[in-house]
C-alpha cells in the first residue's frame, strides 16, 4: 500500500509540474490541417470560427480554409508536440476522457487481443473485442464496453464505465464476468492522473471487495510519456503497479508498461 501512494504522489507530481506548458489558448498555436484531398499544410492559427479557418504558413503565408475543405485540424501545444492520440486509456485501465464523435481506434495487446472504440457522441463510446487464439478454437472469449464520460470543472472529468466479458461457441455462457466502475480524472490529455473504483460481477452476482485504480501519464518529449497503471484490492490489503513508456506518433501509439514481478506488457494503438 505504500508503493501505491508513493506511485500516485509522483503521478500527481507529473501532472502539476506539466499544466503550465499545456493549458493555453488555441490562437497563436501550431496546427497541422488535412484537407479533403488528405494534403496537410503546417502554420500558424490566426483566427478560426465556425465557417473558415485562417493561419499563416512560413512558405505560404497567410492562408484561409472553408469548414468545407477541412478534414481534421491538430493542435499542437507551445513546444510544438502533436497532441496525445491516445487519452481515454493507459494500458487495459481508463481516463474518464472519452472519444470524441466519430472517433475511433484499433488496439492490439501482445498480438492476440483486439479491440476496437468509437465515439458514438462526445461523450458516450462503446468497445468491442476478442482474443485469437479462444476465435480459432471455436470458443471465443469477447468483450465488450460502455463509456459516458463527462466535463466537471477545468481540468476534472468523470465517467462511467461498464465492461462486460463472455464466451461463445461451443462454451457460450459459460463465461460471465463484468465490472462497473466510476472514473474521475485530474489533468489535461497531456498531463492526467485518474482514480477509479467499482465493483466485480461474476455470474449476475456482485463481489463485495472493491477495487482502487490509480493510473496517470505525463508527457515527458515529442514522442515520449511516462505512464502508470495500478490496482488496489480493498480490504485485501494486496496491490498490482507497474509503470512504463509511451512512443507517441500523429495516429499511433505504442505501450512498454513492466508490471510487479517484472511481468512486461506490450500494446499498440492505432487513431481512425
């Protein structure tokens, strides 16, 4: 229990020390906008409304875009870093930041897990996903999970989140496990640390040993985030830490947490 503390104090320590980089205006910002045809043009934002968008490109100058003909719009922040593609989730566990409307993205756990996301609005996202090897045996095991996750205040976000794990095939039913959890997360997509707990559901039936999550990132370069994912079981007085890296690319991520006991654990996660 004291190794979880230590890991939230310092998780916390991550995210104050980033706000002031983080928290800033749009205007005078580097944004990178794809147009229809999927061009890119790199500037700086002038002036944006609900009809056109107007920044001023170093080779081009002063340039100005209908709504129409944009695609996409990336924020860069003041060091010039391409945002976190990947705020919602650490590694299996969530942030109450929730996938914009028509967003999705493809994750891939040590080859054999995938899942897939999509923001049905900006603030309510479903997850579908199954393992390979159970698909190829005629009894795969699925998963599936609900997200609603909302603003409270500058830099707070709660959600919450229902996941939902069976079998089909010839085993269909034979696995039922589930767990309802509420999130709460303090930060930006930058710079965040998330608290959640809830409770497990075996077989339509409740465990009453809840569980403490505590998980954060913080960005530490262009391409690199530290990043932690922890577990407490309470009233067991027993927890799981881990802690690692995040390669970060414009729709792409890449996962290298070590978990207590110098388990390793791998992901990739790719932005559609």
């Amino acid at each position: 229990m004291k190794t979880t503390f230590f890991t939230f104090c310092l998780i916390v320590f991550f995210v104050h020390s980033g706000f002031s980089q983080t928290e800033e205006e749009k205007v005078n910002q580097s944004v990178i906008i794809t147009l229809m045809d999927k061009s890119e043009i790199t500037g700086e934002l002038i002036s944006e409304n609900d009809q056109e968008i107007v920044i001023e490109s170093n080779s081009l100058g002063l340039l100005t875009f209908q709504r129409a003909e944009i695609r996409k719009i990336i924020y860069l922040n003041a060091d010039g870093k391409l945002p976190n593609p990947n705020p919602t989730r650490y590694f299996i566990g969530q942030s109450a930041y929730n996938l914009e409307k028509g967003e999705g993205y493809y994750q891939n756990i040590y080859g054999l897990v995938n899942l897939v996301s999509f923001g049905i609005t900006d603030r309510f996202s479903v997850l579908a996903g199954t393992e390979i090897i159970s698909l190829f045996n005629g009894a795969p095991i699925l998963l599936t999970n609900l997200k609603y996750g909302f603003p409270i205040a500058k830099n707070l976000r709660a959600a919450a989140s229902f996941t939902y794990i069976t079998s089909g095939g010839e085993f269909a039913g034979d696995l039922n496990l589930g767990s309802l959890n509420a999130l709460l997360t303090y930060g930006n997509t930058e710079h965040n640390v998330t608290l959640g707990t809830g409770y497990a559901l075996a077989n339509g039936e409740i465990n009453n040993t809840s569980i403490l999550t505590i998980g954060g990132m913080t960005r530490l370069t262009n391409r690199l985030a530290f990043v932690s994912e922890n577990y407490v079981l309470m009233g067991e007085n027993d927890a799981l830490l881990s802690g690692g890296v995040r390669y970060i690319a414009k729709k792409l991520t890449v996962d290298l947490l070590i978990f207590q006991g110098g388990f390793p654990a791998i992901d990739i996660v790719l932005k559609f």
